[in-house]
C-alpha cells in the first residue's frame, strides 16, 4: 500500500473505506513498545498487570501500563487527520498491541462495538517495523465500507457471540456477491493505515512464521456518540460507556487512584 496524498485523503477515505499516512511518530517509541512488552508475548509469557485482557500474541489496552502506547494512541497527527476526514473530535478508547500477525476472519469493527450515529468509529493501525507480504499484514477490502449497517439480527442472528461464526460466513457470503477485491497493508515502519467502522478487514495469512509483526491498533469514537455492543443486545441495545485512553503516570490520574482507594477503605471500617 503507498500513502494517500494529503489533497485525496478526504475522497479516498469515504471512496475506499481506508487511507494510508505517516504517522511523524519518532521511530525510537516503537522500539521501546517492543522492548517494553516483549515478556508478555508467547506462549510462557508472564502476565501483564492491569490490562482487561491479553493472550500470547495480543495485549488489550496496554496503555494502562506503559506511557508510549498512550503516546501512540494519541499522535497529534493521527488525530490531526481524523479530525479532518469527519469534522468532529476523535477519542481513542482502546489499544491492541501485537507482536505476530493475527491471521483474523474478516470482520467489521461495529460487530463488537458499535456507535448512534452508525459509523461513528474508526481503527488505526500503526506498524512498529517494515511490515512485507510474508507477515501476515492486515488485510482489507475497499469498498467495503459502504455498505449497510450489519449487526447479527441484520444477518437474521441471535445476537449471542455464539453465533459469531455464522456471521462470519455470512460476510465471506457478502465479499463474493459484491466482487470486494482484497488489499494488504504492506507498509513501513511509523506508517498508519485508518479505516473506517464499516470496512471489512482481518489478518492476512503468516507465510513466515519467524518474522515478527509488531504493531499497533487503536480504536477511535469519533464526536461524542451514544455507544453500544451488538453481541450483548439481545431485548434491546446494550449501551456502556467507552473508556479514554489517558496517561496513567499524569499527577490527575494518581489522585484519581488514591481518592478511590480512600474510598474503598473508608467503606470497609
């Protein structure tokens, strides 16, 4: 993939569902993600503190633990470019930090968060290394993104995550009948592919298992939308509030941590 230029990113973006920039990121904050959270990856990994949620490849929301993944959720350029292809203020409210590739089924974001107004979301992906064909890059189908809203009762699902893998089908059913051509983002290292909540996407296949993928998503809500997650709606809408990515070693967010402590403490005399 090369990048969009600045003068196309707003029509190529509502065209093909995704655009490519340069995040202007110093490269050095990369290296020290990968050195940072290398312990934590691989199958006799030690367990990172504090996060939601971590396997031997993924790292949910690591920003809680490690200041440079909150400053690449925050790049004022990433932001910068968001702002200017919705018109409204973006906010990051969650990270995923990979070592290897995922080989993921093809999906869209708003299956398992979803946004009022539809498409209030984005993801972007930001390489930590030169990222080549045989690395399982992620994958994406331009597009994609317009077509319409696709929750589990769309495809006439449960909404259950049990029913995942017949919605899964049913996408791989809607990538065939619309002809959608499949692209990879090889790119090179402090690059970003953005796109859109409604474009299909997923882990391209590792052809080398002994290379790395060290990389970066972080999802966005763009404005300030209601927000809800369509495997847990099954009466009716299941709304939560969405996190913010935040510096964790900020003076307001240990007074923050110290007055709930307080608090917890106080309830137990």
């Amino acid at each position: 993939m090369e990048l969009t230029p600045e003068s196309q990113l707003k029509s190529y973006y509502a065209e093909n569902g995704y655009v490519v920039i340069d995040t202007q990121l110093d490269h050095r904050l990369f290296d020290q993600i990968t050195h940072a959270l290398k312990s934590y990856f691989g199958h006799d990994r030690e367990i990172p503190p504090r996060v939601p949620f971590s396997d031997y490849n993924r790292i949910q929301d690591a920003w809680y633990i490690n200041k440079a993944v909150w400053k690449v959720a925050t790049s004022k350029r990433v932001h910068a470019v968001l702002k200017h292809l919705y018109g409204q203020t973006p906010r990051a409210f969650q990270t995923l930090n990979f070592k290897n590739g995922t080989q993921q089924p093809t999906h869209a974001d708003t299956i398992h968060f979803n946004s009022e107004p539809f498409g209030a979301m984005c993801g972007v992906w930001v390489a930590f290394e030169d990222i080549g064909p045989d690395q399982g890059p992620l994958r994406i189908y331009p597009g994609s993104n317009a077509l319409p809203e696709m929750n589990y009762t769309d495809f006439g699902l449960a909404p259950d995550p049990a029913e995942y893998p017949k919605y899964l089908s049913a996408v791989e059913s809607l990538i065939e009948q619309n002809g959608f051509e499949e692209r990879h983002a090889t790119i090179k290292k402090g690059q970003a592919v953005i796109w859109a909540a409604n474009t299909l996407h997923g882990g391209a296949k590792q052809h080398d298992l002994s290379l790395t993928r060290h990389s970066q998503v972080t999802h966005f809500y763009i404005g300030n939308p209601k927000t809800w997650r369509p495997s847990s709606s099954k009466d009716e809408r299941a709304y939560f509030k969405a996190d913010s990515v935040r510096n964790m070693n900020g003076m307001r967010h240990r007074l923050h941590c110290y007055k709930e402590t307080l608090k917890k403490k106080l309830s137990l005399n």
